[in-house]
C-alpha cells in the first residue's frame, strides 16, 4: 500500500484490502452522485454528511480503483472492520488520500501535492 498514490488499507471481510480513488473511480464518482466535476465532488464530500449508500460507492470505487472486480451490491454485503463506524473511517481516509487531508473537512483539492 502506498499513501502517496493515494492508495489506503481496510481489513474487509477479515482480510487486508487495498482502497484507491482513481481519475477512473472518481469519475464513477462524478456519475453517481450527478456531480459536475471533481469539485462538486469535494463540496459533496467536504459537508461531512454521508449516508450508508455514499459510502457504499465511495468504497466500491476505492475497491475497483485498486483493481478488485466488486459491484456495489458486493459492498453493501461486506464486512468491514468497526461496522459502519469503520466504513465511515476508511472513507474518510480514502477521501483524504485522493483529496489532500483536508477534504473530509471542506477543504479543497489545492491542499494535496
């Protein structure tokens, strides 16, 4: 696992998983939550007010970006460390990773290197 290619870990279905928000899953991103582009993306994200089925697509496309063949159906049936405190976790994370550390708390893409 690698921090700085945005790449983060979760212990799902009892095993270590690797988790990356790619241009790929951030633009299945774009079209599930009908953003217009990665900013109203962060805006989205940055109000800290996601539901079970947010965080179902955001892990599902942190899986696919990292090259797991899951639908989201397989998500909302996994098992992830810490229920949905842990899901809610690991997307932050992921969030973070992709976003600069920020983004969970409204900030802005600018902040990551």
């Amino acid at each position: 696992m690698n921090r700085r290619r945005g790449e983060v870990g979760a212990i799902i279905d009892g095993r270590e998983r690797v988790l990356c928000l790619t241009l790929g899953a951030l633009a299945e991103l774009e079209d599930a939550f009908a953003a217009e582009d990665v900013s109203a993306l962060l805006r989205r994200f940055g109000a800290g007010r996601l539901g079970a089925r947010d965080l179902t697509r955001i892990l599902g496309a942190g899986l696919r970006g990292a090259g797991e063949t899951v639908t989201d159906a397989d998500v909302s049936a996994m098992r992830i460390d810490g229920g949905a405190a842990g899901a809610a976790t690991v997307a932050a994370e992921l969030l973070a990773a992709a976003f600069g550390e920020s983004a969970g708390a409204g900030g802005d893409a600018a902040s990551n290197p």
